[in-house]
C-alpha cells in the first residue's frame, strides 16, 4: 500500500463514513420512490390527457426499463474508473 493510499485512508473519519453511508442509501431510494410517484400518478395523467391504460402505462414501463440499462452502465462505470472516483 503506498504511502498517499494509506494517508487517504487515515483521513476518513466516522462521520464520514455516515455521510457516505446516508448518501448511497438515500440514492439507492430515489429510484423506487421515483417508480411509486409515477404509478400514483397514472390515473390523474390518464384522465387529464384523455388517455387509454395503455399509452399510460408505458410511463411506468419507461422508468422500469430505464433503471435496468442504468444499472449495469454504472457497474461498467464503477469497473472502469474506480468506486472512489465515480462519485
């Protein structure tokens, strides 16, 4: 371990890693919550722009399909630049 590498490391402190911690939980959340805000919505959508369920639905099916690409684009990410430095 080099000597810069392990002077990185001895500058993490405790509330650090919290904040660390409540950053990747809260972003890990976003995603969910964004997919159950869209779903409540789909009815009001449906109604106000004088839609069928099945031009609406595909509101839903885009977040859905939209995280499964997002997701192994940052595993790819995080391989290629390192965990530390994609965020």
């Amino acid at each position: 371990m080099s000597h810069a590498h392990s002077a990185n490391l001895s500058n993490e402190t405790p509330a650090n890693r919290s904040l660390i911690t409540v950053s990747v939980v809260l972003s890990n959340n976003m995603q969910p919550l964004d997919t159950t805000i869209a779903n409540v919505a789909l009815p009001h959508m449906q109604g106000s722009m004088g839609a069928t369920q099945v031009p609406i639905s595909w509101v839903l099916t885009s977040y859905i399909a939209t995280a499964a690409i997002i997701m192994p684009l940052t595993v790819f990410l995080s391989a290629r630049f390192g965990r530390k430095r994609l965020f």
